[in-house]
C-alpha cells in the first residue's frame, strides 16, 4: 500500500533536512580546519559557503592561506558582514584574486570606507549585480562611485552612516548626503535606504529615474 501525497511529502522534507545538517556539518569542518588543507576541489559554489561560514565568526581568522584555497576568479558572492578582521591586505587579496564578483556582502563592516567603496565601483562596474553596505560609514563622494555599477540591480544603504565634513576652519560643515546620483542606476530593482536622511527630492527624482523599481525600503527615515 502506497502512502498518501502528505506521507510522501514529509518524507522528502526529512530527507531533505537530514541532506541539508549534513551539509552544515561538512561545511562547518572544513572551515574550522582550513589551515589543514593543500587543495579543495570542491565546486565554486560549495567553497562560498565554506568561506561564508568562515567569516561570518569574527572568532575565525580569514587568512591568505584560506582566501587562496577558497576564491578564485571563477567566484560570484563575497560576504564579509559584520567582520572586523577584514583588513587592507586581505581587501587587495580579494581584488585581485576574485575580479567577476556579482554579489558583495560587506554589511556592518567597519573596514568599508569611501576608499573600498571606490575599489567596488572600479574593479565590478560590470560585474556587479548586489551591493550590500548597510551599517557602514561613508562619505558623499561614495555616492557617485556607486554610479559605476550600471549592471547593479539590489543596493541596500539601510542605517549608512555619513562621515562628518570639515571645512577650513575645522568645524563641520553642514552638508546633507545626496542620494541622487542613485538615479543613474537605470537596472536598479531594489533599494533599501531605511533609516537614511534621504530627502523628498532625492527620492522622488531616483523613483522618477528607475520606473522599474519593484522593491523600496524607506522605513524611518527622518527627512521623509
């Protein structure tokens, strides 16, 4: 006797389960003992995770050893959220071994500056298909380096925090960020500016610019 379509359907999802913590498990093993490996060929996709995994913990150390073993040109998606170990030499490593990354995960990322944020602009103008530095502090000028990435078609901005301005007599300046070179960004699906100080201009001009727009977070901003 043949058992019923939800019998059947439980069934897969516990294969699937199972499937899915082995996986972890595998995953969670390697990263934990990269620095024992010569080689990994293991499929690009399965070397993302290992890499996820491994720098999603800031209790993990991401190496040169590890970023060689684990990217390469053939990868797609970098996350380094909430990492504080992300430092200068291992940014250069990243450009130069990875220059056909679609997707960039820097989220709350205390080494992200106007300086990296011109690095991702210039070496994936047309690569880049999701850029993803909420929580991160930049400055104006970050804006129109985003400008370049005319293929980008999700940037999430939620919470940035904009650098302060001085003018010459060290005082700062009053200068509210402008959003509107976002406007440019004509493949632009979705936009997350939650708690920004995007002004009504702003977004009326970028919504104006991207008739296409199928996803728009404008939670809590304060100039809205």
């Amino acid at each position: 006797m043949y058992g019923t379509d939800e019998d059947v359907r439980k069934s897969t999802q516990v294969r699937d389960d199972k499937t899915y913590t082995l996986q972890k498990l595998c995953i969670r093993s390697i990263a934990q003992h990269i620095d024992t490996f010569s080689s990994l060929p293991l499929p690009s996709h399965i070397l993302e995770w290992i890499f996820h995994y491994l720098a999603s913990d800031s209790r993990n150390d991401v190496t040169q050893k590890s970023l060689s073993l684990l990217l390469s040109s053939e990868t797609q998606s970098l996350n380094f959220s909430r990492n504080r170990k992300l430092d200068r030499n291992l940014w250069q490593k990243i450009l130069q071994t990875c220059p056909n990354l679609a997707n960039i995960q820097l989220e709350s990322s205390p080494f992200v500056n106007s300086t990296v944020v011109s690095d991702i602009c210039t070496t994936y103008a047309h690569s880049l298909g999701s850029l993803d530095i909420a929580g991160c502090k930049i400055d104006d000028e970050s804006f129109n380096h985003i400008t370049k990435l005319q293929n980008l078609t999700s940037l999430n901005l939620r919470n940035i925090r904009i650098a302060k301005v001085y003018n010459a007599n060290f005082r700062m300046a009053d200068i509210q960020p402008s959003f509107e070179p976002i406007a440019s960004l004509h493949q632009l699906r979705s936009l997350n500016v939650a708690y920004c100080p995007i002004t009504p201009k702003g977004l009326t001009y970028i919504l104006q610019s991207n008739p296409h727009m199928e996803n728009l977070n404008i939670f809590e901003c304060p100039n809205l």
